[in-house]
C-alpha cells in the first residue's frame, strides 16, 4: 500500500473525513476525501488484519478529525473490516449495493470510481444503508447459524444412512432411527465388511454431531433465559427457545418495523408486486426477504395450524378456498403481525396456554443448567 502524501497543513485544516471502502476478498480499495468532496487519498489495502490496521493508521481517526466510513456489502467480506472501524470509534456504514443506484446502474465500474462513488453518496448522506445488529446481537445470530450448520450437516449423514440400508432389508421398528435403541440397532445390523465400515463411520460422525449440537442448546437456553423479547415469543403456539431467539436476534430491535406490514414484507411473507403504468402482477412471496425468520415462522404455523383455535380456523378457512400451502402462508402471516405487536407492546400473545408456555420455560431451565 502507497497512501499518497499532502502536507501537513491541508490534513489538519480538515475535520472531517469521508472514507469510501470498495470491498474485496483479498484486496480493498479505499477513497478518502474532505467536506467539500476533494479527494485526499486513495489506496488499497490486503483484506486482512495487517491491511484493515494499515488503513486505520491512514486515516488517521482522532477527536479532532472525526472520521465517517461507508463499506460496500460483499457477501461477509466485509465484517472484518466493519469491526476494526466500529472498535476503532469511527461512523461506519454498511452500503446495500442492490440499492446504491450509483453504483449498481454505472457504466464504468472499477474499484476506484466505486470507492470514490460511496465516499460522495456518504458525503451527501444518500447511502441506502444495510442494517447491522449490535455486535452482541451478532455473536447470537453467529451462534445460531453454527447450530443450524450442525443439524444440517446431521441430516446430510443421515439421509447416507438411509441410502446404505435401503441396499438391504433392514426395517428399523423404533419410532426414532436415530435415537437411543435406534442407534443400538444400527450398530448391531450385520452388513458386509465395507458398507459395516461406513455406517460405524455414519454412526460416531452423528454421535459426535449430537454432542456438539447438545452443547450448543445448552448456551442457547442460558441466553434465551435473559432475553426478555425470546420469552415472549415463546408464548406463541409453534414457536420453542430456538425459534425464539432466532426471530427476536434477527428483528433486533422492533422499531425499525413502523408497522406490522413493514415486519411481514421484511420477513418475506407478502406476495410480490409489480405495477407498470396500467398493469398490475401480484407473484408469489417475496424472494428478497429473511428467508432464516420466513423458514421459521412457516415450520411454526405448521404446528400452530393444528393446536392453535385461532390459527387452525383461519388455516381452514383459506384451505378450503385456495390449498395447503396458501394456507400455511397465510398463518405464518398472521403470526408475523402478531410478533409486532408483542416486541412493540412488551406483552405475551393474549391467547397464550399457560400450561405450554410454563413447561418451555422449565425445559430452557433445565437445559442451560
């Protein structure tokens, strides 16, 4: 990196920075410039640690030379450099690029007019921002996601073991292949040298797999048992300490949702709408949504369609009209607008059975403990 030189005196007359950061997974390209959008420096820097501290000994960032910054979002090649910035004290953005026209719609498009382009819409306050959660809220959602990677990767061994027994005529008669008996019973079958060798394989991977998995729930119950908005939740119908903390980590912080529409639409559980002059499409849902909350809600009003009186006849209400799948949209809706009011209002779901709800707070006691 060769940062460019200018006098002292210009630096110094100049108290505030504006820093365009073009993100890339090796190499960023970073365009710092003043108040009146003149550019100080530019340069690249190595997407590491060493870089991202080079940067920061670039730009200087002090209390009379405040500093804002603005990263581009590249899929998580941003994160490192996002963190140094946030810790170092100084303003940083995260710039969505599918709404950055600017930058999206440009015809010449290099890393360094990129930089310059996110350094001027800074400047100008015309960033169309991504949200970032609190770095607390973050480490939940890291959390969360290495749960999820661990059930994934349960169920990509188990469905290997369902392959090699279906090459012979073992019929397990427990309701769970998977569980205590069961996995005694997969140790047990007689198979050849070979396929016995890969399903001992399939069967400590899963083991192991569960241990992990069961370690993790454990922290994940000692969280939920302190956050007040995954409590709450939990008084809905379909909906464990999982499910719980997942919606209330990725809503964050309920007042960036003016209303229950906004909470739906950002969840994806609104139809697609597309309108050019005299015409009108209406889609399927939402595509460009949190497909992690969307997943979520849809297995819970699964759940909630069959034990819930309210949700049940709504469900089979539009069952009978449309189909199933209609149908289990249209709960999952009606619980997203639900969760906005209970995050808004700090109350549990007015129809909350007790019964239920005392025993999910049991099981999250005796869980983290």
């Amino acid at each position: 990196m060769t940062p460019t030189k200018f006098p002292e005196e210009v630096i110094e007359k100049e108290m505030t920075k504006y820093i365009g950061i073009d993100v890339g997974k090796k190499r960023c390209y970073a365009c710092v410039t003043n108040e009146t959008g003149s550019v100080l420096d530019e340069f690249s820097f190595q997407n590491n640690l060493d870089g991202i501290n080079e940067l920061i000994k670039t730009i200087h960032p002090t209390s009379d030379n405040q500093c804002n910054a603005v990263l581009e979002s590249t899929a998580n090649m941003w994160i490192r450099a996002y963190h140094a910035l946030e810790d170092r004290g100084i303003a940083v953005k995260l710039a969505n690029p599918n709404k950055t026209k600017a930058i999206a719609s440009a015809t010449i498009k290099t890393d360094k007019l990129s930089a310059k382009i996110l350094a001027d819409l800074l400047r100008a306050n015309l960033i169309a921002e991504c949200f970032v959660s609190p770095k607390e809220t973050r480490e939940i959602n890291a959390l969360l996601r290495q749960r999820a990677s661990l059930v994934k990767m349960q169920t990509m061994v188990k469905n290997r073991v369902h392959a090699l027994l279906d090459r012979y005529d073992h019929k397990s008669n427990f309701s769970d292949m998977f569980g205590v008996q069961g996995m005694e019973w997969l140790k047990m079958l007689e198979l050849n040298q070979i396929d016995r060798y890969i399903l001992d394989s399939h069967v400590r991977h899963i083991e192991c797999l569960k241990e992990e998995t069961t370690i993790l729930d454990s922290k994940i119950a000692s969280i939920v048992t302190q956050n007040e908005d995954a409590k709450l939740l939990m008084t809905l119908t379909g909906i464990d300490y999982h499910s719980a903390l997942l919606i209330a980590s990725e809503i964050c912080d309920i007042r960036r949702f003016p209303s229950p529409k906004h909470l739906v639409s950002w969840i994806g559980l609104c139809p697609s709408i597309h309108q050019s002059g005299n015409s009108l499409h209406i889609g399927g849902i939402k595509k460009d949504s949190n497909k992690r909350v969307r997943w979520v809600l849809v297995q819970a009003a699964q759940t909630a369609s069959r034990t819930d009186p309210r949700m049940k006849s709504l469900h089979d209400r539009i069952a009978l009209k449309k189909d199933e799948g209609r149908a289990v949209i249209r709960v999952a809706n009606k619980m997203a607008t639900i969760i906005w009011h209970i995050l808004a209002k700090k109350q549990p779901y007015y129809q909350v059975k007790q019964e239920l709800y005392q025993s999910k707070l049991k099981k999250i006691s005796r869980i983290a403990a």
